[in-house]
C-alpha cells in the first residue's frame, strides 16, 4: 500500500477558480495543477452576481481531470453565501461583496450596536461587505424570507458535491457574527441586529469530515467511490496561513496578491479599541489560532498600471524599477482612492504631485514607487500589529503571488529590518492538501505541516540592508501629507 496519497484541493479566487492535486507522502509534497477556469461575476438587473452554476461546472470538470484522489477540500474568497429554500434548492445566484446593496448599511447596523461594541464582540475590522451588513440590506427581501439555509460559498458547493450542509469556522469568522474568544456564535450581536442564527448549518472545523461524493458526482467526474470531502481552512487566506512554513519561530507573515494580508498568528484575539482603529481584523485559522491582520491594496496597484501600459515584460520592468533611487516618492498603499479600477499610473502621479513630492513619469519610476509604497504599508503593519498585539516577530513570511516579485520581498526586508523568507507561491492550495492529509492521518500537526513545507518547498531568504531609518523618515514624510 503507497505512503503517498492524493489530494485534491479546490480554490477558488474572485477572478479564476482551479482544482490542484496534492500528492503526500511523510517526506514529500508534490502540487500540480490539473484544470484552471474562470470565474466572471454577471450584472444583472437586481445587481452585480456570482456565476456559481459555472463555478460549480469547473469544479466537477477539475475533479475528472484530477483522476482517483483520496480526498477533495474546498477553499475560496470570503463573507459570500447562498440561501437555500425548505427543499434545499438554491434561491438565486449569491450577491457578489462588490454589489452596492451595502452602501450606507454600516450606519444603519451602528446604530443599534455601535462600532466599537461590535469590534469587542467579534473583532472584525469594518468592510462594508461583511456577511452582517448583506444580510441587514437583504432584510426585507423576499429572497431572505424564503430561505431557510444560508451557506458560505465553499460550503455550498461542499453541499451540491455531497448533499450535507456544515458552516466551516474560518470562513464563517469572517460574517462579523463570531465571537472569537469563544470560536461561536456571537448570539448577542445577531440577537440585537435581529439576525436568525437558525439560518447557518453546524459549525465545523477544519479537518472534520463532511461527507463523500454523490453517486451523481462520482458518475459526472468517473471517479469511484467513496471519496471523502474534507472541510479544510476554506477561507483562502486561512489555508495560506496554514502553508506559511514557519520553523516554531515568532512569525509575521504577509499574503501577497491582488491584497497584501499583513499580520501575526496569535493564541488570542486582540479586541482593544486602539485595535479597531489601526483597522487591523482577528479572523480564525487552524488550531485555536488567530490571524491577527491588516487588508492591504497589495499588487492590484502594479497590475493595474502594467495593463495601462499594454502588458509590457514584468520581468525587464522591475530591473527597470531597481536602478530607480529608492523612496523618492511614496503613496499610502491603503488609500481607498486607489481601490477602483482605470487610470492608475495617472492616480500615483497625482498623489505624488499633491504630497509636494517628485512626480515618477516613467514606468520604472511609477513601478518603483509602488513597490516602495507596498513594502512600506507592510512595514507598518507588521510593526503595528507586533505593538498592539504585545508579541514580537523574529522573521517575516511572504507567500502567495508576491513572492515572484523578488524586488518587492527585498525591500519589505529593508522596510521591516528583518529578514523574509519567501514561499510557497501556492499557499493556499497547499495548505488546504495538508489539513486533508492530516485528517487522514499523514502529517502530524500545525507544527508537522509546516516543516514539511520547509523541508519540501523552494524558498529564498532576503536579509535587510541599509537600516530602517530612511524607512522611517518615509512613514514621518507620508503621515504628514
């Protein structure tokens, strides 16, 4: 009998979907790819959507071309859900986060229970599209009134492979309606807000059981039964989390992609008003840990600008941006003015022009000032967080996307004056392989997980050069603009 088994992992982000098969043995991990498919939110005319029906075909067409696996877990972007009717049946395609429905909702919830009491009760940093504020804009709805089963978005197609219904914890952390002292539901705050928790399925845990493929599914992907589905971190960013390959070291860790999730994994959340007001958010992760960060814009600033340009060699840019003087000009990367697409090589110029700084004109400058600007935002956040939360990091993890951006992980070296290390780019499809292995008995725990990424996994060390004091003077230049 083979010590190496396969796992398929299902992940989901809010531009493309893709199943990738992870095969693990006790001193192997392997990942490749096996489909890739896009995911296009639709508007239609109640508003902005999610094609969760094409969603759910690429997922059944990845799983056939994953071939025989021992175990599928799902994981995908956050506070998103679909309702279900009392025949189970799915009430309309799930609202997209970006959908206005929650402009102006905020205030409506504060009023009830202010912002300061809810940061207390379930420590979650304000988004307007937070599970709780969708659901106090559907109120009224008659969707809402029909429904009688809510099911986040990695849950409801754990459902439609499976036909049982569970809420999985770190995903669920993200609605605002979890205390996460307790790691249940914040009864009170839902009470107040007049928010049914009867709507959401049993809590779950990572590496819990949730249920084998249908007959139907079996028959659809040819693959033969009985395949378990495993419930791993199914918030994406708490499989990434899970895959930082940290040698039981004190550890900030950054995940970088379109966002730059900037933060420490703590034993317990830090609920503190002057928590709320830095915006930094306690979200749940494998473990009784908590993922104690900041939401960062992160690459979307530099993807943005390189489509302006027409796509030009990233490769041959950033050796551009290298030989640009560094910190001539700096833009704060957490402005929401940049959060909407178009005209972002001209929005930076703008912003540096009204700080009374130099203007970059060329696409190496406005590059480098991005990159700057990023590993500037992740030294504060990693400073910030390691004050607020009373624990210090000896070195900074930076996975995901970003991590082939070797200009960037150098200067947040230079930034945070402590080393980075860099990798797994795909973490978290890597984490979700190793909470199903685990489950079944071939990694040992958290700890166990994450030597086996070192042991396994390309990294790269960058050691800080130069002294952070030209960092801080740039903090002092942007805070006064």
């Amino acid at each position: 009998m083979s010590s190496v088994k396969s796992y398929a992992a299902v992940d989901l982000g809010a531009s493309s979907g893709r199943v990738m098969v992870g095969r693990v043995g006790p001193d192997s991990l392997e990942l490749t790819e096996a489909h890739r498919f896009p995911n296009r939110p639709v508007r239609v005319p109640e508003g902005l959507r999610w094609d969760v029906l094409g969603l759910y075909a690429g997922v059944l067409d990845g799983l056939k071309a994953a071939g025989a696996v021992d175990s599928v877990g799902i994981d995908s972007w956050a506070v998103d859900y679909g309702l279900l009717d009392a025949d189970g049946a799915l009430l309309g395609n799930p609202v997209h986060y970006r959908d206005s429905r929650t402009d102006q909702i905020a205030e409506k919830v504060w009023a009830t229970v202010p912002a300061g009491e809810l940061y207390a009760a379930t420590g979650l940093q304000y988004a307007p599209f937070n599970t709780l504020y969708q659901l106090t804009a559907a109120r009224d709805s008659a969707q809402l009134a029909q429904a009688r089963r809510l099911l986040l978005i990695p849950d409801l197609l754990t459902y439609w492979l499976t036909g049982e219904q569970g809420t999985e914890l770190t995903n669920a952390s993200t609605t605002q309606l979890i205390d996460p002292r307790t790691r249940d539901w914040a009864h009170g705050v839902a009470e107040r807000l007049g928010i049914d928790l009867g709507l959401f399925a049993p809590l779950r845990r990572p590496g819990d059981a949730a249920g084998v493929l249908r007959p139907e599914v079996l028959e659809e992907t040819g693959l033969a039964g009985p395949v378990p589905v495993t419930a791993v971190g199914s918030h994406d960013t708490a499989s990434a989390v899970a895959a930082v390959p940290a040698d039981g070291e004190r550890f900030a860790y950054i995940c970088t992609g379109t966002w730059s999730l900037a933060g420490l994994e703590l034993d317990a959340p830090v609920l503190t008003e002057e928590s709320r007001a830095a915006n930094f958010t306690n979200e749940l992760g494998l473990d009784g840990t908590v993922r104690y960060l900041r939401n960062i814009m992160g690459l979307w600033l530099l993807q943005e600008c390189v489509r302006a340009w027409g796509e030009p060699d990233l490769g041959a840019l950033l050796l551009d941006a290298a030989k640009v003087p560094a910190l001539r000009s700096v833009v704060d990367a957490g402005d929401a003015a940049f959060l909407a697409p178009g005209r972002m090589p001209e929005r930076i110029a703008e912003a540096c022009r009204d700080s009374g700084q130099p203007v970059p004109a060329t696409p190496a400058e406005i590059t480098r000032c991005i990159l700057d600007s990023l590993a500037l935002a992740h030294r504060k956040a990693v400073t910030d967080a390691q004050r607020l939360a009373g624990q210090s990091a000896d070195v900074v993890h930076i996975v995901g996307g970003g991590t082939r951006n070797a200009l960037l992980c150098q200067l947040t070296a230079d930034a945070c004056g402590l080393p980075v290390v860099s990798g797994p780019t795909e973490a978290a499809a890597l984490g979700n392989v190793l909470v199903q292995a685990r489950a079944h008995g071939l990694v040992g725990d958290l700890a166990g997980m994450r030597r086996l990424l070192t042991r396994t996994q390309p990294l790269t060390r960058y050691e800080p050069r130069g002294g952070t004091q030209r960092w801080q003077a740039a903090q002092a230049r942007l805070a006064r603009d």
